[in-house]
C-alpha cells in the first residue's frame, strides 16, 4: 500500500539550504512531505500537480512555493513533453536557515508573511512567475555560496512583494492539522493520488487510517468539507476535463481511463460540475482555441 513518505532532506558541504537542478527524477517522487519550505519551478513537463487535498494540471513554467510538512508530488502527463525531457528546480530550506529570528525582522516582514500564507500552497503567475524562473536559473549557475545565499533571499523577496498568485488548498486542509491528523490523512491522500483511477476501495482507506468505516467516513468530511466519494469525482473528473482537451480519445475511452466504470455516471458527474456534456465541453474548448487564430488571420 503506497502511504504518504516522510523526506529528509540533509543538505551538503554544511549548507544551510538545498538547490537542485532535477531531470524527470523530480517527477517520480512518491506523495510525499518534509519539515522543510520547498519552492519548486517546473522546466519543462506537464500534467498533475497534488498539493495537500488540491489537485491541478501543470506546464512548464509552474512556480509553487510550499509550506512545510504539507504533501505534494507532481506527475508528468500528457505527450506534449517526454518524459525524458523534463526538469525541475527545487529549493528546499527551513525557516531558522539563517536562525530562528531572521526572518522576524522587520524589513523581512513580506516574507514571514509569505511563509504564512505557503501552508495552502502558493502558485505563481504572470510576470512573478517568469521573473522567479529566471533568477532560479540564475542561481543554478552560480558558483559562489554567498550569492546563492542573496539570490535565495531576492527570490523570496520578489514572491513576497507579489499579488499575482492563487492559494492552492485555500481552505488549509492538511496544513492546519495536528502533527497526528497529518500522519492520519496523509496517507490516505496519498492512496487516493496513486488509485483514484483505479478501483479505490473506502475499507482500505478506513483501514489507512486505522479506523473503522463509519468512523472514517465521519473523520474524512470534518477534515475535507466533503464525502470520501466526492473527492474521488473530483479527482476523477478533473484528470478526465485534461484528457478532453488535450487528447482525441473517444468519450468512453477518457471515462473508464480516469476511473468511472459506467459512461452514463460519467455523463452524469460531469454535466453535474461543468453543466455541459464532455462532448460538449471538447467543442466549446476547441472553439475558443480556434477563435483567436481566426482573429489574426
């Protein structure tokens, strides 16, 4: 049974933080989490960001800024980049690196904010992220400790001075957990991230948990604001609106690969959350592509 690994990360040659150029290997990380902030810039690659109880597409050029102790994984899909091809940055670093008080004083007042707001998961947009991205390409290159270690704090500084972002788990739901609800709900997400498209069993989810079904069921929607079942459709059916719109499979096809056993649910959950057929939805979806190319022509 795959469970939500703990990470420890042990920075080399006595640094205070980690920077790391990483090729596809960053995406074949477990659901995993760590005590450490993490700021991860995707290079090239696309397909499923899991952030805590949110789950998104990605692209290359996504910046994410992680609070600690908050699960995550990113999962390559789609054809338009090989595997082979994708990359990553990543800095990981907690917030005494340069001791406990740094980050208490004034004139770093911004970035205590942001690490307050990184417990949801920050996503960054717009000129932020291809600033960001840009000097994290920079700092890769560096050679001097010193100037990694300004560079580091520019990065945050410029994130921090930023409005161009989207809380990902905006209602917090692992973040604000006791150190033992987290090591509860965990693994339970991270079952869900491995199996949703799959046959996802409520009693292994239960048994997850240690705990008996009815109980669960009870504990999972206190912690989720919604049903172990509806967080599974929307799982569901947020991996079948990517494969509608960046592939030609058939309907039927999407509908058994992101896990519903029967195309007419399928119909049904979908119409329900986005009041259009999939068909529908693929055709009004290439229209609005189409639209902006007739325009220019």
């Amino acid at each position: 049974m795959i469970k939500a690994s703990y990470e420890v990360l042990q920075p080399a040659n006595s640094q205070s933080f980690l920077v790391r150029k990483f090729d596809k290997l960053a995406f074949d990380a477990p659901y995993h989490f760590h005590e450490e902030y993490e700021l991860t810039c995707i290079l090239n690659g696309s397909g499923k960001r899991y952030v805590g109880s949110h789950m998104e597409d990605f692209v290359t050029g996504d910046l994410v800024l992680l609070g600690p102790n908050l699960p995550h994984c990113w999962k390559l899909e789609g054809k338009d980049v090989l595997p082979s091809d994708a990359g990553a940055i990543v800095i990981q670093f907690n917030d005494a690196f340069l001791g406990d008080d740094f980050f208490n004083k004034f004139e770093l007042l911004h970035i205590k904010r942001l690490f307050q707001k990184s417990g949801s998961g920050i996503y960054f947009h717009s000129d932020t992220q291809a600033e960001v991205k840009q000097m994290l390409l920079n700092l890769v290159e560096e050679k001097s400790n010193f100037r990694i270690l300004i560079g580091l704090l520019e990065v945050l500084q410029r994130m921090a001075s930023s409005d161009e972002y989207v809380l990902l788990d905006q209602h917090r739901v692992i973040a604000e957990r006791t150190t033992a609800e987290r090591e509860r709900i965990n693994p339970v997400f991270a079952y869900l991230v491995e199996n949703f498209r799959k046959q996802v069993s409520l009693d292994a989810a239960a048994s997850i948990a240690n705990m008996t079904t009815n109980a669960f069921c009870k504990y999972f929607k206190k912690v989720t604001r919604k049903t172990f079942m509806e967080t599974i459709i929307e799982y569901r059916l947020n991996y079948a609106i990517q494969q509608l719109v960046q592939t030609d499979k058939p309907i039927s096809e999407i509908s058994f690969e992101s896990g519903f056993g029967d195309v007419s649910h399928f119909y049904k959950m979908f119409k329900a959350k986005m009041h259009l057929s999939p068909l529908n939805y693929r055709k009004r979806f290439m229209r609005t592509i189409a639209s902006p190319k007739k325009q220019s022509a």
